[in-house]
C-alpha cells in the first residue's frame, strides 16, 4: 500500500540565479520504509528560457550547505511544456530537505513549478 506513486507539484515563484531554495521536506511516515525514492521529477516554466539548475539535498538542518545533488537539468525550456529533471540520486532520507539551486546567471519564470513524484523506501 505504501509503495504507490505520489506526487507534489511546487510553485516556485520568480527564481533568480545562484540560490537554493526550499521547495520539499521530505516527510515522516509510519511506514516500514524510511526515506523517499523520488521515480520523476519535471520543471515546467511559464516562460521560454535556458537554463541550468539543479535538485539537491540540504540535510535536515536546512542550512546553505549542498549534502547531495538529487537531479540536473541543462537545457532549454519551452512555455507550459514540461522537461524531464534527470534524477541521479533518487533516494532521500526522511527529515531532509529538497532545494531547487539555479546556477550564476540563470532564471526562472514566476509561473514555474516543480513536479516530484516519489515513493517510500529505496
């Protein structure tokens, strides 16, 4: 039961370049499997852009300090059409939590969301 699909999607607002910003805390379940797996992740941007980010965790003290990096996207971004983050460390502790971080120069539109969609344990 506790392995099906969920999903969040994450308005993101206007992101400027070089910041990391919160977007998902991983949360805690009763659940016998830990963590998240995260299976997808797109960014979908209401603007046309090129663009550079990344997905990392932050450790559970949400601090400045970039503990893993869960997912890239290099590439350019049409409006309202989604883009496959590619996601290269799908497992997430229980507790962390997930940063969008644009790289120097690069920006979102203030339409821009983020989809996840995970699952319990590894």
């Amino acid at each position: 039961m506790d392995q099906h699909l969920h999903s969040v999607i994450v308005n993101l607002g206007a992101q400027p370049g070089t910041i990391n910003k919160p977007i998902f805390r991983v949360p805690t379940s009763d659940s016998p499997f830990g963590g998240i797996s995260i299976t997808s992740a797109w960014i979908i941007s209401g603007a046309a852009a090129t663009t550079i980010f990344q997905l990392n965790n932050m450790g559970t003290a949400l601090g400045t300090t970039i503990v893993t990096n869960v997912g890239t996207l290099n590439g350019t971004l049409v409006a309202n059409v989604q883009k496959a983050i590619t996601v290269t460390t799908a497992y997430q502790a229980t507790g962390t939590w997930v940063a969008l971080s644009t790289l120097a120069g690069d920006t979102l539109n203030a339409d821009s969301k983020v989809v996840l969609e995970y699952k319990w344990g590894k």
